[in-house]
C-alpha cells in the first residue's frame, strides 16, 4: 500500500515544484489556451516560488506518494473585503498532480490541507480557477463540493 502525505512546500523542493507547474503549463493551459506562455516556469517559477514559501498570505503544498514529490498546491489567502461582509476567501493558484498517480487521492488530500489552512485563518471560502473544456479538472472539484459560482466570457482579439 503506497503512503501518501503532504507537507508544506521547502526549499529542498524547489526542482520538483519547477517540474510540477512546468507540467501544469503544458497539460492545461498548453492545451486550453493559447494566449498562456506555457514557458513561463521554465523561466521564472523557481523565483517565483522562493517568494510564495515566505509569503505569509501564500501556502505552498507539496504531496509525496511513496515518499516522492508527486504534486503541488499553490493558493493565497485575500484579505478581508467590505463588500464580503469584512470576510476573507482563499483561492487555489494551481494544483497538479504527477499522471501517473492520478486517481490516488493525492490530489484530494492537496485540496483538503488547503482548506483546513484556509479555515484557520478565517476564510470564508475557497475558489478555484478551472478551464471550461477541462472536464477532469471541474468533475475533481465538483466531487469535493465546489460548485460553479461564475462564468468568465472573453474575446481574444
């Protein structure tokens, strides 16, 4: 039986955070819209994500399956909003899970600890960013009780 768990991103984990959203890039956005520059983590993610581990605000998740980084969450906590009624909400940035242990629950537990964080800071909610013709992407997060809130329509020129 494979052991799964989750730990908060380090410095040690830099190259497998590269890899990971190297491969969100590709897989998602790479195929769902062509306006992404999917090489952008090639050249900026690693400093990208030396600032997320000190960010207060940010929560980088990394999951190991096996004791191997086989994904990632990235998410932020919003300050409180007026017109939310002065509550906080939590976004997920980015989560990807390795193809090969899709279906493990990995993904699941990344989402999980996410909330949990989010919780203990007063957020209200979690919002994640999905697009329209990812179809696994949006089954995944229904299954987990996110329900579709808005419709983004947009013109490329």
């Amino acid at each position: 039986m494979p052991s799964i768990h989750v730990d908060i991103a380090q410095a040690d984990d830099l190259d497998d955070l590269v890899r990971l959203e190297t491969g969100l890039f590709t897989e998602d956005a790479g195929e769902h819209d062509a306006l992404v520059d999917i090489r952008w983590p090639e050249r900026h993610a690693r400093e990208d994500f030396i600032r997320l581990l000190s960010n207060e605000s940010a929560l980088v998740l990394v999951a190991r399956y096996d004791d191997k980084v086989a994904g990632h969450l990235v998410g932020y906590l919003g300050a409180p909003a007026p017109t939310r009624f002065d509550r906080r909400t939590a976004e997920i940035r980015s989560l990807y899970v390795d193809e090969s242990v899709r279906s493990s629950g990995v993904g699941q537990m990344l989402v999980r600890d996410f909330e949990a964080w989010a919780r203990d800071r007063a957020a209200a909610a979690v919002s994640v960013t999905a697009y329209t013709a990812n179809g696994s992407a949006r089954a995944f997060y229904e299954k987990l009780g996110f329900t579709e809130q808005s419709v983004v329509l947009r013109s490329v020129l």
